[in-house]
C-alpha cells in the first residue's frame, strides 16, 4: 500500500471518532471527544506532508486540554486569550500555501473560540463554520476523509442547531397557545 493510502484509512479512523462530536449533549464531552480524534487525524496529516494541518491538530488537542481545565481553573482561564497569537503565529510559521495557511488559521481562531464558548448554541455554530473551513482545506489537500468528515461533522452541528431552534419555535407555539387558552373567558 502506498502512504497515500494509509494516510486516508488512519484518517477516517480518526475522522469516525469526529463526526461523532456533535451528537454528544454537553461541551466537554463534544471537546473530549474532538481531543481524541485530532490524535488520529495528526498521523494522517504527518503522512500527507501537510505541516499547517498537522500543527492545526496539535493546537487543537492543546486547546481542548486548555479549555477542558478553564472550566475548573480561573488562572487557565485567565490566560486562554493567549491560544490566539500564539497558535495563529505556529500556524502561519508552518503553512507552505497562502489559501491553506489563511483556512486553518481562521479554522483555529473559531476552533478556540468554540471551546471556549459558555452557550451551546455559539459553540455549534462556531463549530460547524471550522468544519467547512477545514472541508475546503480536505478539498485541497486531496484528502477525501477530511473533505467528507467534515462536511458531516458541520452537518451534525446544523442538525443539532436546527433540532433545538425547532423545540424552541414548538415551545413558543405551545406557550402562546397555553396564553390564548388561559386568557379566554370560561363558557359553559
């Protein structure tokens, strides 16, 4: 087998891992889960030569670390502002093509905003756009796990997004209707 071809299989054994971020109920365990598959995903990039995505990945597991220990850590958390220069300037440092370097370092920028977002709602959103940023980089770079996986995790976002905006129109409805009936006068 060639590398190309091993470097694909490792990176959809990682992006498996990925795609099932979104599915998970709270953010930690979104992050934790995110943490394990850049593990993976790292190898793939190594073996594809791709330095700014295999950095991006290193950062990521970083920032999931970090922000993991900010939630129970107020001098972490003071300090997480740092993961901006320091990360964009590694990722700037490491990137061999303009269009990819300027994707994975918006990537990064909204992969740490994400994490340390307090409403589940911004964590998703600035999550589904670091998925189709790094599609386009999958796009790219030729690598086909990275092109579909990503494009299924920000679907998974999407869903996620569009599930609860349809229980939050349901409840509004449900609240009005229960309004509408309270305020009318008993017949009999």
């Amino acid at each position: 087998m060639t590398i190309y071809i091993i470097a694909q299989l490792i990176g959809f054994a990682g992006y498996l891992f990925y795609i099932g971020a979104p599915y998970l109920k709270t953010p930690s365990k979104i992050i934790q889960a995110d943490a394990l598959s850049c593990i993976i995903i790292s190898v793939q990039w190594y073996l594809l030569e791709q330095p700014a995505l295999l950095v991006l990945n290193l950062l990521s597991i970083t920032v999931a670390i970090i922000a993991l220990k900010a939630k129970t850590n107020i001098t972490v958390q003071k300090h997480s502002f740092m993961l901006y220069p320091i990360g964009c300037a590694a990722l700037i440092f490491m990137s061999q093509d303009i269009i990819i370097g300027a994707l994975v370092t918006s990537a990064f920028c909204l992969n740490v905003t994400s994490k340390f977002s307090q409403d589940i709602i911004a964590f998703r959103k600035y999550a589904t756009t670091t998925g189709a940023l790094l599609s386009i980089a999958g796009i790219l770079t030729l690598s086909i796990p990275a092109t579909l996986f990503n494009l299924l995790f920000a679907c998974g976002h999407i869903l996620k997004l569009w599930q609860g905006k349809k229980l939050e129109t349901l409840h509004t409805d449900t609240k009005k209707a229960g309004q509408t009936i309270a305020n009318q006068p008993l017949t009999q």
